[in-house]
C-alpha cells in the first residue's frame, strides 16, 4: 500500500517510508492510499476473539502487503499485551479503560505499536552506526509513551519537547525523571502547539536533515494514526460479547491532536458498525467551533485540567478534511462536538463518583459528559477513557476526596536529569540537536 501527502506535493510513500519520516516532504500528513474493507465473515466470531487476534486481522489488512504477517503478530502480540476493558457505567453508556498501558496513557497503544514497527522496519542500531534520533512534542502523555517505547533501544536518542509548567506533576516527573539514558526531554517556555511546530520545522529542516537522521513520533505518523483502530474494533467485540444490541452505536472521543478521532472515522470506512462519534473537548474549542460554523480558526491553547488536550491547532484535522472531502456538511452530520469547562469537568468527575461510584480521570470525564449530554435513548455510548485517574491526582483528590491507588510506575523513583529549557524558536532546538552528535 502507498501514502500520499494530505498537501498532495509530495511523491507518494511506501509504509517504510512513510514511518521512517513521519511527515511528507511537502509538511502534509499521510494518508493510506486506500482504507481496505473489513470481511463481513470476520464479525461472526468477532465476540470470540482476543484483543491480540482482533488487532491481528486489522493489523493484517493495513499493512498485510508490506510486512510479513509473521512480523506483524510479533509486534501485535508485544505492543498489545495489557488490558482494554469495557466497562458499563450506567444504562446505555459505557467506557472503554484504555489506560492499562505500561505509562497509563491511552498513548501506550498507539506508540507501543509504531516503536515496534520502526524497529522492524528499520533495525536499530544502524549499520552505518548513525542512531537514529525520534522527536516527539507531548503535552503530557505522548512523550512518557515514546520514551518507553523506545527505552535503552540501542542506536536510538529521543528528544521529548513538552511545555514548560503545563504538564501535572505526575505527567512531569514521568518526563523529566525517565533513567533511560537515551532519552532527552526539553523543556519549551511555550505551548504544545509551539513545541508541535518545532518538531515539524526540525523533520523538515534541509541542514538538520543533512547531519543526522531523524523521525517523529507524534500522531502525525501513520504508524501510530492506525494502530487506533485496533480499540474501536475491540470495543464493539465487547458489546457483542454482552449480547447487547449496538445498532445505534456512538463513540465518544476525547479530542485535542485529533488523531484518535481520525482513527474512528477511518474504522468506521473499514466496516466498523459505528453510527456516529461525538468529539469531546475542554475549553480549547477550535474543532468544536469548526463543527458548527464550517470555519478553521487556530489559536492559542489555553490551559485546563484536561490539559492533554490543550491544543490550538490539531495536527490531524488535515485529515480529517481529506476523508471528508473537505465537506463540512458531511463531516458535522457524522460529528458533533462539545466543550467543557474545568468547573464542568469537576461536576462531571464529582456526579459520576457520587452516582455511579466511577472515578473518572478529566479526559474522559469530557469524554462520558458529551455521551450523558448527547446521546439518544436509542443509542449506545462508548466513552473513550484515555488516561489513569492517578496521573491526575493532584486534580482529582480534591473532587473525590478518595486515596487513588498509585500505580507501581508512577512511584518508582527514578534518578532527576538536569533538563534543558530553551525558547520556541527552531535555532534553539537546532542548536540542542546538532550538539548531541559532537
Ligand atoms: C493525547 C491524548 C488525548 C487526545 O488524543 P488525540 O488523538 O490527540 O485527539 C486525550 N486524552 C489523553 C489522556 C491523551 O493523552
């Protein structure tokens, strides 16, 4: 299968190609040439399948003529290898726990899988002995996954830019505290989406390029972009599995980057039975706004305490407008948006502990709210929950009042680096990596 750019100036890619680079030379996103369709023979034991085997077949039909299938099972059966519950929280609406991951962030899926599928693709360390350096922007999630995903692989340097005092404390002390010694994280007196914008320049950048060899691992990268298909599949198996009827079947994705959305949509195009999804958003409404006006207007994030989600610009809106044709009627009739406040999401964590005796993190508070709020009584709600209520801790306590049970990772203390903290300029970044290879 080949990639085309979303900008449509760059020469089209093989898969190798498209995930060694990340983004197209033309600074588009790529795009499956074709989204293969599922074979209806597969939903009739789907209620029987594993989250391996299910992740397998689709694995299978997206990248089944590049990669050998043997390979693809090894890298299935290792980055797929923890728990994804569904769990019914209350009548139609239900939440997908996709925080069981090795960092308790629904990144670990997306990232497992495209850590793996690099290393297949292209062996580390390389033979010239040049190593291979991955930059990643996070706003508190992405980057804890790819340094795990990529932790003490031999030949390879991670560069983790993330903004300076937006990140919880958890979030930063998994950052800034990893003992991996090829892991470099940078501290950006800026937003995400100004660390988003380095990354991008620095991939693109002609002398950065010429010196070292470089590669993102931000969602951008259709290796991560696809392995998120692999839950929506699994969730509806899980219904199945409950004999419920999922004629009307809604997701509802806590957007920021917008890759996990993406990802739906595009499942959905596989044959994926989904009726319609919901994107869900904190106070940084620029998708929200999009859905109802028809007009793009990025700006800057501001911070919330969904604040993974806090972004301005999403990289994967592109996308969006590319399956859709660039028709907002479409895209809105198969997406509707909503927004929280801070003050909405505490209510929402308060309201559904109180009710349901569920603690939600505030990622997927936003998610479960917009279901509560949107959803018909013909429906059923899936809530996509995309991150571990302790890593918001300091947030959460005080709502609940109860004592979160921290994960074995988030205690584990690990010894402190001195980290860098530059401006967002791309000649401070540049100076950062041409450095590292002195
Ligand atoms: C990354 C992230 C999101 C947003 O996902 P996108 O694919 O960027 O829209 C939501 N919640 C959490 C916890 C995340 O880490």
């Amino acid at each position: 299968m080949q990639y085309y750019s979303t900008i449509g100036q760059a020469d089209k890619a093989t898969l190798c190609e498209a995930v060694v680079n990340g983004l197209a030379p033309d600074g588009g996103l790529y795009m499956p040439e074709r989204i293969p369709t599922i074979p209806k023979a597969f939903f009739n034991n789907i209620s029987e399948m594993s989250l391996a085997d299910i992740s397998f077949v689709v694995a299978n039909l997206l990248f089944g003529n590049d990669l050998d299938s043997e390979i693809i099972n090894d890298i299935i059966k290792s980055a797929m290898s923890f728990d994804i519950p569904l769990v019914n929280i209350s009548e139609n609406k239900y939440i997908l726990e996709l925080f069981h991951g090795p960092t308790l962030s629904f990144k670990d899926i997306g990232v497992g899988f495209m850590s793996r599928m690099l290393t297949h693709i292209y062996p580390m360390p390389r033979k010239d002995g040049r190593i291979v350096n991955i930059l990643v922007a996070t706003s508190g999630d992405a980057g804890n996954a790819v340094a795990h995903g990529f932790m003490n692989i031999p030949g390879t340097r991670v560069f983790i830019l993330y903004p300076k005092d937006r990140l919880n404390s958890v979030q930063e002390n998994q950052v800034s505290m990893s003992d991996a010694t090829n892991v470099v994280p940078i501290e950006v007196r800026g937003s995400f989406d100004d660390c988003q914008a380095m990354v991008r320049n620095a991939i693109l950048d002609p002398e950065i390029n010429e010196e070292m060899v470089l590669t993102s691992a931000n969602s951008v990268n259709v290796a991560r972009l696809m392995s998120q298909c692999f839950y929506y599949f699994w969730a509806y198996a899980q219904l199945i599995r409950l004999g419920v009827n999922t004629d009307n079947l809604v997701f509802s994705v806590p957007s920021g980057n917008l890759g996990s959305l993406t990802a739906g949509v595009i499942s959905k195009r596989m044959g994926l039975p989904v009726k319609r999804f919901i994107a869900s958003s904190n106070s940084n409404a620029v998708f929200y706004d999009y859905l109802k006006t028809g007009i793009y207007h990025p700006r800057h994030s501001k911070a919330t305490m969904a604040n993974v989600m806090d972004v301005g610009d999403p990289a994967n809106f592109t996308r969006l407008l590319d399956l859709y044709n660039n028709n907002h009627e479409k895209m809105s009739s198969e997406i509707s948006g909503y927004t929280y406040s801070d003050e909405q999401i505490k209510e929402t964590i308060y309201n559904t502990y109180a009710t349901n005796g569920y603690v939600c993190d505030p990622h997927g508070a936003i998610a479960y709210r917009a279901l509560s709020e949107g959803l018909g009584n013909d429906e059923i709600g899936i809530a996509l929950a995309t991150t571990h209520p302790a890593k918001s801790i300091d947030s959460i306590t005080p709502v609940v009042g109860v004592n979160l049970n921290m994960s074995r990772q988030i205690h584990k203390k690990q010894s402190e680096k001195r980290v860098e903290c530059i401006y967002p300029t791309i000649s401070a970044l540049k100076n950062i990596l041409l450095n590292s290879i002195k």
